[in-house]
C-alpha cells in the first residue's frame, strides 16, 4: 500500500493522496502564470510533499504555501518549490506531466 511504499504513517499517506489528486488545482494557475517557461512537474511523496515545478532559467527561484480552494482539499496545504533548471523527467514522486 502507498503508505508502506514511501514508507510514511497511514495519516501523511491519506493527507499527500487527498493533495495529489487536488494538485491540478495548483498545476493549472502555474501553468497560467508561467506559460512557455514551465518544463515539467513532480510531487514528492514524503513526510514533507511538495510540488517542484522545473521552469527555463528565465524564471526566479523561490518556494511558496499554495492553500489549496477546491471542495476536495479546501485549506490543505501544498508546498511550491520554483527550479528554474530546465529538468524534465527522473521524478522520484509521481510521474511527472510533461507539455
């Protein structure tokens, strides 16, 4: 099961599932915002999930708190961590979308 897999406790599993299958909420104003410099995404499936979302290096690095709004998760919080790296592939989380 995914909490014996990333081996996290069963309530870090449940919170990082309700967050990833909320995280198109956040993929999608990301997405608007950074247009032709997004490259690809993961989410981490740790104790700590974040989401790091790889852009061209014309883009500032930086982390952020996304609360997510949707009815789904409404108030979870999910972490944003900026790499301007170009990276695409070699997720260590979820399988990352690439555009």
């Amino acid at each position: 099961d995914y909490a014996e897999y990333f081996k996290v406790d069963n309530a870090t599993a449940q919170h990082n599932l309700t967050v990833s299958m909320a995280s198109n909420e956040v993929l999608s104003k990301a997405l608007d915002q950074l247009s032709e410099s997004y490259v690809s995404h993961e989410l981490t499936d740790d104790k700590d999930m974040k989401m790091i979302i790889h852009t061209t290096p014309d883009i500032a690095a930086g982390s952020y708190d996304y609360v997510l709004a949707g009815d789904f998760a409404k108030g979870l919080v999910l972490p944003i961590v900026i790499q301007p790296d170009g990276k695409k592939g070699d997720a260590n989380g979820h399988d990352e979308l690439q555009e």
